[in-house]
C-alpha cells in the first residue's frame, strides 16, 4: 500500500520543475517604502499599501486605544456576541466615502466577495466572469453553484453577445469584475458594463480592492472615477490595502446590506473583525478625506515611474491606469532571474508567473510615500538590466 500523502511530494515536484514554486519572504520592521528583506533594506515596489498607510501612527495609535478598550478578538459572530459601536462607525465610514446608503464590513476581501456571490446567486442563476478576475470572485462563483461563463478580459462585446444568447434562460444573472486589475494594473470597462447591466436586468458587482483610497478624486474607488457613483450595482473592497489595515467591505443599498446580514455564510459563521482592525481601517478613512495630499502624491510618483519607463525601449510595459504597473517577460524563469537582479541591486519588485497569471511578468507598485530617488533608481536599474 502506498503512503496517502505521497502525492504531496510529487506534485511539489511538479511545482519545482515548472519553475512556479513559491516560499514566503520574511519582512523586518514597519511597512514602509523600504524594508528591511533578508538583511538588506531594499525600496520596497511589492506592497499594496498604496498610501503608506499601514506604519502610519494615526493607525497604529487607533489600533492600540481599540485593543485597549475592547481587547484583542470581538469573541464571536457579528450577530452573536462579536459586534461593536466602532464596526457601525466603520460601516458608516465606509458607505460615505462610497456615498452607497450602507455597507457590511467582513474579516477579509476574500470573504466579502466569495460570501456575497454565494448570497446572491445559486444553481438557477448566470455568472458572467471577466477571466482575469481575481481568484476570490472566481472561487465565489464556484461556491454559488451558479453556472459560471467567463468573458475575454474587459471584452464588451462578447459580454453582450453572451447575455443575448444566455440571460432569458437563467432566473438571475450576476456579472462579475475586478474594477482594478491586480496583476496587469487596467482598469474594467464599468460605464459600458452598467448599462450591459441595465439593458440585461443583470446584477453588476466590482471589485474595487485596488481602487478603494486610490482611483477617483476623492479616493472612493473607479465607481467614481468613471462618474458612477449613485448608479445601482455591489461594490466590493478591502481594508488591507491602501486602508492600511485588515477586513474587507460591501457596500450598496440598505436592502442589500441586510440581506446579506442574513444570507452570507462568510459574514453570519465567522467572528467579527478585531478591535484593532476595525479601528486602524476607520483611522485611514478619516485621513483619506482629510489629507488629500496623500492621493495627489501617490499619483505624482505613478505618473513620473510611467514617464521614466516609457523611455526604456525593451521594456514591454502592459497597459495600466492605476499605480500598478507591470513588464512582461517570455518565461518565468527569465521573471525570476530578473527578480533576482531587482533584489541584487535593492529592489524589491516581485515576479509573477503562472498559475496567478497566463504569462510571467514583473509587478511593481506605486505607493504615496516612495522618493523621485527610490523611482529613479528603479528606471536605472531597469534601463540596466
Ligand atoms: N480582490 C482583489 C482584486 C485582490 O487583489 C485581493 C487581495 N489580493 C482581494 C480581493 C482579497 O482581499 P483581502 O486581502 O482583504 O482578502
């Protein structure tokens, strides 16, 4: 009889051979942009914490006074004994900044899409799933029992061309959509979505991970970049990242907001999100609306790295609107090997391979806080490599 686990083994093989292995990177110290990787400080172009926000001591002094007066875990489910005033003053934050009427807050990003999806559709319904989606809205959509067509990436066309040959068979239909996409950095077509949306009777939910305290003038997210705020649809978002803390959100309309209250098993079967999160995400609302410079900055040092790459004429920058910018390389051991070069020279930019991605790239972002210097010796390094 063979060892049941043996398969383990091999398929880490597998892994290794492929070049796609992947081990943790122990970072020392505060977020910033430097770190302290390895022993070496290097300038750090692999964080999402696109305001810097995460070693902000407005953050970490709320975090603190939260833990203090409400202790470390909130101890149970929200609708148990795990809800607090500061989750209804996160909640309210959160729908203001978004101007919805109300929002939910979850423990993570990954939680709130894979239990809104699976709330809001089941087995007689359509998901229709851009294919670069984040893995969260693709794991929601298995977990709904919905059927599942994914859609070319931000192809409107075939969206339109899917929904006139599948919607009238279906009872609901969700369409699904990273507004930011994390790994190439553009951004989803949403004005012509909402109104594929309208036209269909189809639910629209956007992910705004990466947009939420980054796109839109006021940091709200892409809703209100492309001047939809208002407009019926589910937004999505995370705490973790240019709010500096942990948990994700969903915000919407009051009828929304308490069905999912009722109905999503990631927010009903799971404890409240701690004292100290919650705090720290509430903190960095209040600074988000308060100092505008942060934003205005972080889109300085995108605008300036856009500039200084664009000049280097091997370079095969994908297109990007958003602080994420990345390079596409033929193979991932050629992304390796030029991750390895970043690192040498003390920079911090990973590689992505696949499964994450269909083809092997370098990902840098921007964050508020990186010097003209740390940008420049980044093209530098580059222009060199
Ligand atoms: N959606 C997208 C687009 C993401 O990039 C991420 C995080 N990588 C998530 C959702 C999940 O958010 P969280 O880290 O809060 O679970």
């Amino acid at each position: 009889m063979t060892d049941p686990y043996d398969w383990l083994q091999h398929s880490l093989l597998t892994i290794h051979r492929a070049d796609w292995y992947r081990s943790v990177q122990t970072i020392h110290g505060l977020p910033g942009a430097t770190v302290v990787l390895g022993g070496e400080e290097v300038i750090n172009f692999a964080s999402n914490d696109y305001l810097g926000l995460a070693g902000d001591e407005r953050l970490i002094a709320a975090a603190v006074v939260a833990t203090q007066e409400f202790g470390t875990g909130s101890t149970g489910s929200r609708l148990l004994s795990g809800h607090r005033e500061l989750h209804g003053e996160l909640e309210r934050a959160i729908a203001s900044l978004k101007q919805t009427e109300d929002a939910l807050v979850f423990s993570s990003g990954y939680l709130a899409n894979i239990g809104a999806i699976a709330a809001l559709v089941g087995k007689r319904d359509l998901i229709l799933s851009d294919q670069y989606n984040h893995s969260s809205l693709k794991n929601g959509a298995i977990l709904s029992g919905a059927t599942v067509i994914e859609y070319s990436h931000c192809d409107v066309t075939e969206l339109k061309t899917q929904l006139h040959q599948q919607r009238q068979n279906y009872r609901r239909c969700l369409i699904l959509t990273d507004s930011v996409f994390s790994m190439d950095g553009d951004l989803c077509p949403l004005p012509a979505l909402l109104d594929l949306a309208e036209e269909f009777r189809c639910m629209l939910l956007v992910d705004e991970a990466h947009a939420t305290g980054v796109m839109g003038a006021t940091g709200a997210g892409c809703v209100e970049h492309f001047g939809c705020t208002g407009r019926q649809l589910i937004q999505i978002g995370t705490l973790s990242k240019a709010l500096g803390s942990l948990g994700g959100y969903v915000a919407g309309s009051h009828t929304l907001i308490d069905y999912l209250r009722n109905r999503s098993p990631s927010w009903i079967y799971t404890t409240g999100l701690s004292p100290a999160d919650t705090a720290a995400a509430l903190a960095a609302i209040n600074i988000i609306r308060q100092e505008p410079q942060h934003l205005m900055q972080l889109w300085q040092n995108v605008n300036y790295l856009r500039t200084l790459l664009l000049e280097l004429p091997n370079l095969k920058l994908l297109p990007s609107a958003s602080p994420i910018l990345c390079f596409q390389l033929p193979s991932a051991a050629e992304a390796l090997q030029v991750g390895k070069q970043l690192k040498q020279a003390g920079i911090f930019a990973p590689a992505i391979r696949p499964p994450t991605v269909p083809t092997s790239r370098i990902r840098i972002s921007l964050m508020a806080t990186h010097k003209t210097t740390h940008i420049e010796k980044l093209a530098a390094v580059l222009n060199g490599i």
